[in-house]
C-alpha cells in the first residue's frame, strides 16, 4: 500500500484545484477597509495580493496581519481615542500594513508553484508556520505571475482524507502518538474582553481560542472570522467589549466547533474532515467536556509528513 509521504510526494497542489474555482486577488493599495470587507464578503481568511504597477504577485493577506493593525492602534491597559484613530485607519491601504510594525514580518511572500508537490508545499506551510501558500504560475512568455490559487492546510487533508485509503488505516489514537498540544492551552470566557483574545491570536500565531464557562467546559470557539468583524467595523465596535459581544455578531452560517477525545484515533479524525464541509481544528476535550488540547491542521499536517512507512502506528 502506498505510504503517506509516497502519496504526498505522487501529487502536485496543482490534483488538489476543483475543475471551476474562483480566486479572489486583493490590489495592494486597496484601501484596508475594503480589503477587509472582500475578505468578509467571500469566506475568506487570507487573500493574494497583487501589484498592479509591476503585474505581480505582492504577498498574502492574512488575519494575522489585521491582527496586528489592531495591536499597533490599542494600549494593554486603555482604549485609544476613536476620534483620534478613525482617520488614519481610513486612509490605511493594505500595502501600508508592511510599515505598522517593523518586528513583524506581515504579508508573507512565501509562494509555490502549483506543480509542486504536495508534499513540497506541506514542508514549506510547517517550515513557515503558515496555514495558507499561495499557489503562482509565471507565464512562459512574458514572465508575469498568474495567482492560480490559495491552498490550505485543509485542503491538503481534505484530498488525502478523500483520495488515499491508506489515512483508514491510522490506528493509533492522538494521545498515544502526542498529536495535538496539551499544556498551555490559552482560552478565554464570555466575559473576557475582544482585545485580549485578540492578543492571544496574535501571540502565539494561531486561528481561534476556546471560550470556555468557569468550569472550563467548552462553550464555543472565538475565530479569524470573529476577528475579521471586529476589524472591519474597527474603532466604531471597540476590541473592548466582550468575547460575548463579539461571538453575537457572527452571521448564521458560522464555522462549527469540532471536537474529539486523546481516544480517537487518527483515522476518526481524518473521516471528520471527509464528512464536513470546513474543519479547522479539533479541540480535544473530556468526558465532562473540559478543554484539555488542540489538534491544529498543522498537528496533523506534521504527523502525516512525519509517516515514512506503511504501518498503522
């Protein structure tokens, strides 16, 4: 039976791209909030940028790099002046988030090409710690970048969950093999304020925190798309009010809470990723529904790069 490095390294990003997509590009002097407000209006967490000037492709956009917007305009201790901080974030473009802060590298230039491996474009998402790669072409001809698509941690395991029989046989449970984190596991109540969670995402470069009662039992996940709000509407709706607050400006179509137990195996997980539509992460909890870990899709990314050999460990 073929092994997961041999199917990574047997298909280019390029098996992964539907026969019909559509690709949302962002000029990178659009101003910010309307790059926002796309980003909203299509589902999307993260975007190409484009150089219309030299024709080329830019960067991605990211939350974390809004994240960071929102860090630079706000004060650990006090809300910033709305007066004072409407007018400069109006006259923002999404090039001008290079120059917010110079300790952080935003608009990752990281790209592949969409004939390289699967298994290439996993090494370089976990090599970066980045949960989106473009994918760019250049044509032949003129030597101009053509943005064909963005791939996604989920994507790769969505294809591998759907394509390679050999994921049916991962036996060993996620806390026998250690996947996923267990200490340090940072979560948030109803009653915290929008600004520290967003500090959390921020800190530790991840995409949602738990919201958790205080027993904490897991209640819901605050997201990027939560977060995606709260900037678009920026200092209008304060990062100071409540993760409750927050969580209550969600649309209807919001992202479910997937969850799993350290007894699961791996093949459970990757059945969960076929069935569903999006997942972005497992919040591994226990009989009580207490928080106890994470399996990010990079946790399982990095087990499946990890697998040289076609036992069922």
């Amino acid at each position: 039976m073929t092994t997961l490095h041999e199917f990574l390294q047997g298909h280019t990003a390029y098996d992964i791209l539907p026969v019909s997509l559509k690709v949302v590009a962002i000029d990178a002097q659009l101003p910010l909030r309307k790059a926002v407000a796309a980003l909203l209006q299509n589902g999307l967490v993260a975007a190409p940028l484009w150089n219309s000037e030299a024709q080329s492709f830019a960067g991605l956009l990211t939350v974390t790099d809004l994240l960071h917007l929102i860090l630079h305009f706000t004060d650990e201790t006090q809300e910033p002046s709305i007066e004072g901080v409407v007018d400069e974030i109006d006259h923002l473009t999404v090039e001008d988030l290079r120059h917010i802060r110079e300790s952080h590298v935003g608009l990752s230039p990281i790209q592949i090409h969409p004939m390289h491996t699967l298994f290439d474009a996993t090494h370089a998402m976990l090599q970066c710690h980045l949960h989106h790669v473009p994918l760019i072409d250049v044509d032949s001809c003129s030597g101009q970048d053509t943005i064909v698509s963005v791939l996604s941690g989920f994507k790769i395991l969505k294809f591998l969950a759907c394509n390679c029989p050999m994921v049916r046989t991962l036996t060993g449970t996620i806390g026998e093999l250690g996947i996923g984190t267990y200490t340090q596991i940072q979560t948030v109540t109803p009653a915290s304020m929008t600004m520290d969670a967003v500090r959390i995402l921020a800190d530790a470069c991840i995409s949602a925190v738990p919201v958790v009662d205080a027993d904490g039992k897991l209640l819901d996940m605050l997201t990027e798309t939560d977060v995606l709000l709260s900037v678009r509407d920026f200092p209008a709706i304060s990062v100071w009010t409540t993760v409750a607050e927050a969580l209550m400006r969600r649309s209807v179509d919001v992202e479910p809470v997937h969850t799993c137990r350290k007894t699961d195996t791996v093949a459970n997980l990757f059945a969960a990723i076929q069935r569903g539509p999006k997942v972005a992460r497992f919040v591994v909890v226990d009989e009580k529904n207490k928080v106890e870990g994470i399996v990010s899709l990079g946790d399982l990314l990095g087990f499946v790069t990890s697998r040289t050999s076609g036992n069922s460990g």
